[in-house]
C-alpha cells in the first residue's frame, strides 16, 4: 500500500510543528492482540524473538509454523479482530496533550482489507487523527509529510528498519523508537545513538514535546 496518493486528504499546517506515529506496539498493543486472536485458531504466540511469524507454534510444537501460514493468521486478524487490540497505556492521553500543538498523524503498515477495522480501532480510543495505510519502508511517505512544514517534525516506529529508512529520507526528522510490550523493548533491534528508544508513553511523550519545541505533556 503506497500512502502517498492518501497524502493529499490529510490537513498539514506549514507553521505546526508535525507528530508522525506507528500503531502497532507504538499505539496499541499488537503482539498481546495477536496472541490472543491465536489462541481462538488453536495457536500460541511465544515471545522467543524479535519476530512475527517465526513466534507462532501450534501449543507444545518444537518448531515454529509454516511462514504462509503464519501470512494467513495475519492477515485474518487484520480483517477479523485488529479493532479489539488494546490501547498502549498513556498512548491516547499522551497524544491528547501533544496534539494541542501539534499536528498528529498516524502512519501504519496494515494490508489494505485492515482499513476499516484499523479506523474503527481509532475510533473507539478517540484517537481523533489521519490514518494512512503504507506497505513497506516508510522513509518515503514521513518524507513527503514533512517537507509541508517548516516546524520540527518527529516519526515514532517500533521498527529499526523504518527508522533507519526516515534517516536517510528525510533527516531533519527526529525520530524515536518506541515498544510499548516490555517483552519485545528487551529484543527490538535499536540504534539508541541515532533513535533514542523507550516502552513508556509518558518518558515518549516527554521527549517528543522537547523535540517539537511545544509544552511538555
């Protein structure tokens, strides 16, 4: 899912400083989500790993299921149960605070059968926002966001690779990683030299306001 031809909906002042934020364990809790919707399938999701597919394990199984089939799991939670994951706790008070002054975006890799669920989900923890679908590095998309503002601009992703990807697409942009689950903060992959990381929504919150230059939450 390419987000840029979504870009042009979405409301940017040129003078407001911009807030670009995953969802998945940056706004709500994906893998304690996921595990759940398993556990419905006959599966369980085990936290070995910093990865998805290669977690997942019929109960008592040695070795981790199928790749595709781990795809399909994935793919009907999306379409099935993504709207009952939880919020990250402070996530919606956090963003409440910042969005007085700032501009609040959330960017998402979710298939695109996930769009209706996903607002939905938004919806329901009044998290009042754009919401972009994106497939992919998201260097390209959080580029084209903030070159329409000429205030400070931060992207907050659980994902290395995406904050990899932003710092040489657009490097102006500070960046923050962020594990709201405990069990993948201790696995994450992270380069806290260039991204500073956190699992905590109010140290986040903190950071981002000083990085915008507005009031602290």
């Amino acid at each position: 899912m390419d987000p840029l031809p979504q870009l042009h909906d979405v409301a940017i002042h040129p003078d407001r400083p911009l807030l670009i934020v995953d969802v998945d364990e940056v706004l709500g809790l994906f893998f304690q989500g996921f595990g759940r919707f398993l556990s419905t399938r006959g599966y369980e999701l085990r936290v070995e790993r910093f990865a998805l597919f290669q977690n997942i394990y019929a109960p008592g199984a040695t070795e981790h299921l199928d790749v595709e089939s781990g795809r399909v799991l994935f793919n009907d939670f999306f379409r099935f149960a993504c709207d009952e994951m939880e919020l990250a706790p402070g996530a919606g008070q956090a963003l409440a605070s910042l969005s007085r002054d700032a501009t609040v975006i959330a960017l998402t890799n979710a298939p695109d059968h996930a769009r209706e669920p996903r607002q939905r989900w938004m919806d329901k923890h009044a998290l009042n926002y754009p919401l972009l679908l994106n497939a992919g590095l998201k260097g390209a998309a959080v580029a084209a966001l903030a070159e329409r503002t000429s205030a400070p601009a931060v992207f907050v992703d659980d994902l290395l690779i995406n904050l990899e990807s932003v710092a040489e697409a657009a490097p102006e942009v500070l960046r923050f990683q962020m594990n709201a689950d405990p069990r993948l903060f201790a696995l994450a992959p992270s380069a806290p030299d260039r991204h500073p990381a956190f699992d905590s929504w109010p140290a986040l919150s903190r950071a981002i306001a000083e990085a915008l230059g507005i009031g602290a939450p």
